[in-house]
C-alpha cells in the first residue's frame, strides 16, 4: 500500500488583532492577580506583623514597657473574689419568650447569659467553660477598662477556649457604671446567636435592665419578645439601656419626662428634664435614664412590637419622637482632667471602603486611612501620653466605633466643639459623611482592639489596634487555636 505524504501545514503568524487581545488579556489579568496575592491574609499572623506604626507626630518608641508580654497584664492573681461565676457556654436550642425556640449559644443554659453584679471595687472572677462551641469561645467585658489580659479578644489577648477547655478572668470592678459581656470570637456570629450577658457595676435600688437584642430579625429585650412588664421600684427608675445589636437604636420614654444620667458608665454633669425627644443608644453602647415610675409608663426601643412597661395599668404607646437628645450639648460642662491641646500624639482615623479582594474574594471593602486590612495602621502611644484622634467617615454607611480598654471624650463633631457635659464613651456612633474628634489619655498598657461595632463589618476588616510601646503579644489570629477576633 502506497502512501501519500503529509501535506506541509503552514503556521501563520498571530493576528496583530489577536497580539492586542492577548496583551490586553494579560494587563488586565496581572495586575489582578498581584492584588489577590496581596490580600491574601496569612493564617498564622502575629498582631504585631499587622499594619505599619503610626506614631501620631509623636516619638518612635520609648519602650517604656520593653520586654512586657499582654500575658503579664493581667488583673489580680491574688486574693479571694468578691464576685465569682462560673460561665458554661454551649451550642443548643433554647427559648425566647413570647416567640419560640431559637438555635444558637448559651451561658449556662440561657441567652443572654446570667447576669453579674458587682460593687464598685470587687475582685470580679469569672470562669468560663466550654461545652461544645465547636470555634472556641472568649468573653470580651465591653466597656470596662480592664487589665489588658482580662480582655477576652482571641489571637490578641488570649487563645480562643476550645471545646472541653476553661479560662480564669480575674479584674477588680473600678468604675460603676452599666456594662455587657460578649464571646469576642467569630464574634459577628456568636454574639448574634447568644453568647453575651450584662454587667452592673454598684447596683442601685432603682434599677431596670433593658438590654436590646436581635435573634434572626427577632429583637428582644432581656431575651424576651413583644411588650414585657416588670414592676416599678418606686418612685424614679435607674433604666439602664444596652444595645447589643450592631445599629443604632432610638430609645425614647411614653408617659413620662426623663434624665439622661449615664452614657457608657460614666455619668451626665447635672443632667436636665427631656420630654418628646429619643435618645440614640450606639451598637454596643449604654444609656441610662432616670424615669419618674408613679404611673405606668412604656420604654420604646427602637419601634416594633418589643417594648418595655414599668409599672401596672395602661401605658402609652407613641411612635419615635422625630427630635433626639444631642449629647454635644447636654447637661453641663465640668473639668475633663486632661488637656487636648497639649496633645502628645495626634491621629486620623479615615473610614472608606473601596473595590478590591480581601483574604482572596472579591468585593467592596472598609478602608482606615485609605488602607485595607491587614495592611492598616497601628497607632503607637507611650503610657500617660495625651491623644487626639481625628474620626471621619465616608465609607457610606454609619459605624460604632469601640476602643478597647479606654474611654475618650468626645471634643467635636463636624467642626462645633462640644458644650454639654463631657460625653465619655466607649462606642461612638459615627453617620456617613460625619468627622468626630476625640481625646483621651493612654493610661492602661496593652494591644487593643479599635474597631468597628458593627460585628460583620469588623469582620470584613474595619479594626486595627492600639498599641502600646513595647508591649507584644505571644497570640496569633488563626494558627492552631483557630482565633477569629471577629
């Protein structure tokens, strides 16, 4: 059998079309993927890797605390508490009254968790175990400047307490005041299905608990749904609101005038009469009012049907008051112990999202001083330093932004200086298109957490840390324990 040969196949050169095509391929695919490598977030990353310094104008380092570890800050190790609870956290189905059940996370068999007392200067102790929560569990104590290890943030101040295992808080109560207790690991998850509980620090006689939460869309007060009564106890009420959500809440009072006296556990200087005005409680923040109880009067919280009646009989029920307590300008100014002028750092604090990947996937993403997480600052103080710090928002939607471990004091918003009472605050409420100025003095040594309140917007990397000079930390995010601050 005979065979022809081949046919010689002839390559052509590409096309100068198909050339263009494949170099526009390749630009735009490049630089794509250098920025999905770059995002991608290690999963063993030091806290102290994190970021770059920002000194603020101020010295690099004084290593005032060369050589300390978070894990030698810790609350008395000594001593018999005057406060002791033993905490079990759990996976399981539990009951919201007035709703039905709900699968989530307990404390002891209940959400929120029990509810802790203390006087003012106690030795707390509160032991945590953990059943079955297969992520590991912390507990963070929102709004009380403790002792840097006693601070319960995974991969920072501690690891993540896996299933079967307990962790030992030990702080002394210092500051009265109204406060609540979170997990603070995969914290937007386990905070929204259970795991947190409040803290009273020098109870009084007066008090009525409204702590505000949502289950799946279901909010609740005191873990409750619908209209909840409880009696008044006696003349006035100490209201002590807590918004554990991660939005704001209008809070406002049908029935009776009342008195703004606390904000986050530190008191208004001589508050004075509100009537047909809310209140704005920030995602994580406290309110206290002062309410005359001799009639039955309601607590709106937020709108909805929840709501809270102190009191026997008929109680009004209105709708949101349109005008809010503006507490730039309520009650009246006193000292503020510090001097803002004389500042020894000075920050920026720039909240913006832009396009981008984060850890790989893409989408739009928080931004701090146009940089995106990890790569974003750390701002750096010396103990007993001053600090001023510039917050602007224009990322497009509003934030509560937390400090960890400090309390500032609110100097402006949007350039009008404020005039009221100091307002001290651990969670400040910051719009879109808003620019708050705060100050504070760097008096508790640590790394913390500076972060958004907004649970799921921290963990889509709205948080950075202050940081002490010379202090480090041993604790990783991820690596073994699996921690996930947020």
């Amino acid at each position: 059998m005979h065979h022809r040969p081949a046919a010689a196949v002839t390559m052509r050169p590409p096309s100068r079309r198909a050339l263009i095509a494949i170099a526009a391929t390749v630009a735009i695919l490049a630089p794509l993927g250098f920025f999905w490598q770059r995002s991608l977030v290690p999963g063993d990353l030091s806290p102290m890797a994190m970021g770059y310094a920002d000194f603020g104008g101020g010295p690099a380092a004084t290593h005032a605390h060369h050589g300390t570890k978070v894990g030698d800050l810790t609350g008395p190790a000594a001593g018999t508490p005057d406060v002791a609870v033993d905490l079990v956290a759990r996976t399981e189905r539990f009951e919201i009254p007035g709703r039905g059940p709900m699968d989530g996370f307990t404390l002891n068999h209940t959400s929120p968790g029990p509810r802790i007392v203390a006087e003012q200067g106690d030795l707390v102790q509160v032991t945590l175990h953990n059943d079955n929560v297969a992520d590991g569990v912390t507990l963070h104590w929102h709004g009380v400047d403790v002792p840097n290890a006693e601070d319960g943030v995974a991969g920072v101040t501690q690891d993540a307490v896996g299933p079967g295992k307990s962790h030992v808080y030990r702080f002394v109560a210092e500051d009265a005041g109204t406060y609540w207790y979170h997990s603070h690991q995969v914290s937007h998850e386990q905070v929204q299905k259970g795991l947190y509980g409040v803290l009273v620090v020098k109870p009084t006689a007066s008090d009525v608990i409204a702590a505000v939460h949502t289950y799946d869309k279901v909010r609740t007060v005191n873990g409750e749904y619908g209209e909840r009564r409880v009696k008044a106890p006696g003349p006035t009420a100490r209201v002590r609101l807590i918004n554990t959500d991660n939005g704001p809440m209008a809070a406002w009072v049908d029935g009776a005038p009342y008195k703004v006296v606390a904000v986050d556990g530190t008191d208004v200087n001589a508050p004075t009469e509100v009537r047909g005005k809310a209140v704005l409680v920030t995602a994580g923040g406290r309110i206290d009012l002062e309410v005359p109880t001799t009639t039955a009067v309601r607590i709106g919280l937020g709108g909805g049907p929840t709501t809270l009646v102190i009191g026997d009989g008929d109680a009004p029920a209105g709708p949101e008051p349109r005008e809010r307590v503006d507490l730039l300008t309520y009650g009246s100014p006193k000292p503020l112990g510090l001097d803002p002028a004389k500042a020894d750092r000075v920050f920026r604090y720039d909240i913006g999202r832009r396009i981008g990947f984060l850890d790989g996937k893409p989408g739009m993403w928080w931004t701090i001083n146009g940089r995106q997480y990890p790569d974003v600052p750390m701002f750096m103080v010396d103990e007993g330093d001053v600090v001023r710090m510039r917050i602007r928002n224009t990322s497009g939607q509003v934030h509560p932004m937390h400090l960890h471990g400090h309390h500032v004091v609110v100097l402006s918003r949007d350039g009008k200086p404020a005039t009221g009472s100091p307002w001290w605050t651990d969670s400040l409420n910051v719009e879109d298109k808003e620019t708050y100025e705060v100050a504070f003095v760097a008096d508790n040594p640590g790394i913390w957490m500076d972060h958004c309140h907004n649970l799921p917007h921290a963990a889509q990397g709205l948080v950075t840390h202050l940081m002490y000079s010379g202090v480090t930390t041993d604790h990783h995010l991820g690596g073994a324990p699996g921690n996930q601050p947020e």
